[in-house]
C-alpha cells in the first residue's frame, strides 16, 4: 500500500523533483557506471607484455612508462613497441593534467567533433636551436625513428612554409618575439615549445599562449626520452650472466662516492654535499670544489687533478665507483637531466636529489637509485651506502633492473622517441589545447 502511494506520488513529480527523489538508485547507477569505466581503463593498464619472476616482482610499479619484464616471451616483440609508451605515458599524463589545469596553468578543452584530420602533419623548425638549426639535413627515419608507428609527419625547416605547416616548433631559448609578434595565428596550428634546460622565471612568454610542448615533464604533449628511457633488452640477462657482472662490479668499484659539479648556483645540493661528506667518503671535482675535498681513493685519476665534467677522466670515474651524486640543480617536476641517465648506462647507481621520488620511480626501476628525501639524516642516508657497498647481496639488488633492460641516454638514440611521441599525438589529439601560464607550469615545485 504504502509503495504503491509512494510510486503514484513520484509519477506526478515535476522531473527535477523526480531526479531528487530517486536520487539513491541514480548515484547507485552512477556508480556502477563509474566503476565500469574504471574497470575499462584498468584493463588496458594490465597489457602488460611480460610476466615478471615473482622475486623481482618488488621492482615494478604499475605507474611507470617502460614495459614491463616477460620472461616466458622468447620474441620479444614490445621491446620497442612505441604504442606501449604512448599508452602508459597518457594514464600518467591524465592525472598530471589535471593538476595543471586545477592551477590554471594549461587549458584543455574537449574533443572536436568531426574535426577534419589531414592524411599527414607538417612540423616546421621554426627557429634556430642554440643558434644552429637543429634537424634541416636529417631524415624522417632519423627524426622520427624506424620503429614508430606512425609514419605520416613531414619535417621541415623551410621557414615560407609557416602558414600551411600544422606545428611551429619554437626553441624556447631561440625565441624571437619580434617575430611571434608578427604571426597572424592559426588556431588550427599548433605552436609548439621545446625546452629542456632548468627554468628561470619568465613571465614574459605567458602572452604566446603556446599549445603545445616538448620538455622533460610528463604532462608535456611530448616527453618521453627526454634526457634518457629505459628500454627492454633484446635477450635479458641470465642469472649466470648477472652473477658474473655483479661479482666483478662488486670488486672494481670504489665504496667512494663521485661528484662533479660546474654549476655553484644551487646551494642547496653544495650543502648537502658538505654534510653528506661527513658522513660518507665522496670524492668531488669541479670549480666549487675546493682542493681538500677532492680527496679520491681511485689512484689511477688521483693524480689528474683537472677532471672534468663529462670528460674521459669523469667517465673513467664512473666506471670505477658504485655511486655517483646525480644530484639536480632544481628541484622542478620531472626534471631529471643526463646525468642520472649517465649514471646508470655506466653501470653505477645514482644518488639523486631534486625532484620528489615519485617523479624518478615513474620513468626508472625503483631500485635503481638512491632519493636522498628517502632517508631522515645524513648519517643513515651513509650506513646505507656503506651496506650496499659491502655486502654483495644488497648490492645486486640496486641493479636486478639490468638483467632485463637498457638505459638509452645520447640524444641520438632518444630524439626519435621524442618526435615519434609527437607525431602520435598529433594523429590521436582531439583536444584543443594552450598553456594559459606555462612560466608557473615548468616553475612547479621549482
Ligand atoms: C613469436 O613466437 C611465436 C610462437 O613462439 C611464433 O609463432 C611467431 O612467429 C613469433 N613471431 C615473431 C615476430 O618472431
Ligand atoms: C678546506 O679548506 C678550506 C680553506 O681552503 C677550509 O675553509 C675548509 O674548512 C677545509 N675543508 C675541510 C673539509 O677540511
Ligand atoms: C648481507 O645482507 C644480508 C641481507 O640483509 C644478510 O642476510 C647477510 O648476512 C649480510 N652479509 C654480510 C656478509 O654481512
Ligand atoms: C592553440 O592555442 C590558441 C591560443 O590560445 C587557441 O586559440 C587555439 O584554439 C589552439 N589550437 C589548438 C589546435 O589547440
């Protein structure tokens, strides 16, 4: 009786009235949906190519770009497979997104319907990089890569070509705003900033409302392979092969930590040397490094006292250490420079400083590395490297990582993952976007 009122009553409810009155099964049907959704989404995040031996299962991280380890998979055909990147750099990018647009720094705007696609994109190099021109005399296999699967971006540097091309690419520190001033804009043509070195504030560039960029930073519409990836290797390593590497690493390699440094600006990673130094052995070079803190135990370049940064003597240095202080200038998100990847293509582990933790364990193996936020003072931050720097087991575990993959880290081998990924998303963009207030964007957590 009671229902039957009840349901009479609703039937002559005005519809706002009705959506209230039903509004637990609508949020118990909304929910599901949602939960359907989720279930979609997570199931194209478990695509996972490889089937990880459940020792080294501790290793992985599902929010990470690089495949994960198979080993029952002889044919190794997601080793390179470029789509795999892409789909677990936009479940990152997604989240990073908005964050951004939360703090208005970036504006997405929703898909164009039936926008019309063209058969193949024009990027055009529109200014100089570091004053030179960066790509004019490569080949599309070279800038995009043999392995991507999109194949149909053209790249130009004929500067006539600007109104018919679909990108601008624009080197941020090549910019020239007399010029920008005197484009009539497109808003069909993306403008695109490239810019990878650490940031400075500059508010000036806000007013070019660039739609685009290709940077270090995952929520950039380009940014795999920016300073380094890790990629799967042809054939891992088997126990043997790993046993033997470790054992003679283990014995080759200083306990001493290295560090150069050029740049004196950032104070902070100076000062966390110093206290660090206290507490561990670090032999460090460079001009903001006085002659009694150089103090090294590698006798071999002992002697040579002018070792530079990125010289045969620095990687000599790298070769013969177990860690290396690879610490950042800033502490900017993403920003994670060559000297990490160096680091680790050189066989030692990097101990890092700079950007949080989680931006490391996005792009490399959790134990690959040593974050000094991980570690409450100086002096434990040193009984740690003094463990794994003398027992062997603890050592290997910094380096299971390399049985199954390779770090890439010349620019050679990483631009075309950087403009494969732009081609992707210039033919699976829908979005219309701009960075309202890039200078806040690449400041963020600066
Ligand atoms: C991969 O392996 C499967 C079965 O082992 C084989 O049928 C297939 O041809 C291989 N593919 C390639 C590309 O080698
Ligand atoms: C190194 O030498 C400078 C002076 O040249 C001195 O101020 C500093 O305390 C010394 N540092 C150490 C660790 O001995
Ligand atoms: C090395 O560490 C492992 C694991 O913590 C421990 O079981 C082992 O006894 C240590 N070995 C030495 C020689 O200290
Ligand atoms: C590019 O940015 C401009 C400036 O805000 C905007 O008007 C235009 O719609 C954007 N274009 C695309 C394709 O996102």
């Amino acid at each position: 009786m009671e229902k039957r009122i009840h349901s009479k009553k609703t039937f002559t409810l005005p519809y706002r009235h009705y959506l209230f009155h039903f509004k637990w099964p609508l949020v118990g049907f909304a929910f599901v949906l949602s939960l359907l959704i989720f279930v979609q989404i997570k199931l194209t995040s478990i695509f996972i190519p490889y089937i990880i031996e459940e020792q080294h299962l501790e290793h992985f991280n599902k929010n990470i770009i690089y495949p994960i380890v198979l080993l029952n998979n002889d044919n190794n055909t997601h080793r390179l497979n470029m789509n795999y990147y892409f789909l677990k750099k936009d479940e990152l990018k997604i989240m990073d997104d908005i964050y951004a647009i939360k703090k208005k720094q970036k504006v997405v705007l929703p898909s164009i319907k039936n926008r019309h696609k063209p058969n193949s994109y024009l990027i055009l190099e529109s200014t100089t990089v570091f004053g030179r021109p960066r790509f004019c005399s490569y080949t599309n296999e070279q800038i995009f890569g043999r392995a991507c699967p999109y194949r149909n971006c053209k790249y130009t540097c004929d500067r006539t070509r600007d109104s018919d091309a679909h990108v601008l690419l624009m080197h941020k520190r090549d910019l020239n705003y007399k010029l920008l001033n005197s484009i009539k804009r497109n808003s069909e043509q993306i403008w695109l900033l490239w810019h990878d070195e650490s940031n400075e504030n500059s508010p000036e560039i806000n007013r070019y409302k660039f739609n685009w960029t290709i940077t270090y930073r995952i929520s950039a519409e380009a940014s795999i392979g920016a300073y380094g990836i890790i990629i799967l290797k042809e054939t891992p390593w088997s126990a043997q092969q790993f046993d033997s590497w470790i054992d003679e690493q283990f014995i080759k390699r200083h306990n001493q930590a290295v560090w150069f440094v050029s740049n004196c600006q950032p104070k902070k990673r100076l000062k966390k040397f110093r206290s660090l130094r206290e507490f561990y052995s670090i032999a460090a070079f460079g001009k903001c490094i006085s002659s009694n803190e150089s103090f090294s135990l590698n006798a071999q370049v002992q002697s040579n006292s002018k070792c530079q940064r990125d010289s045969s003597c620095e990687q000599n240095y790298l070769k013969n250490s177990k860690f290396y202080l690879a610490f950042e200038s800033q502490s900017c998100t993403d920003y994670i420079t060559e000297k990490f990847w160096r680091t680790l293509a050189l066989g030692a582990i990097p101990i890092v400083s700079g950007p949080e933790r989680e931006n490391f364990i996005r792009v490399a193996p959790l134990h690959s590395f040593i974050h000094v936020d991980d570690y409450t003072s100086d002096e434990e931050l040193a009984q740690t490297l003094n463990l794994i720097a003398t027992n062997r087991s603890i050592y290997e575990k910094y380096h299971h990582w390399r049985r199954y993959y390779d770090v890439h880290h010349e620019a050679k081998d990483l631009d075309p993952f950087r403009f494969c990924e732009l081609c992707y998303r210039l033919n699976t963009n829908t979005q219309r976007i701009w960075y309202e207030n890039i200078n806040d964007w690449f400041l963020d957590k600066c």
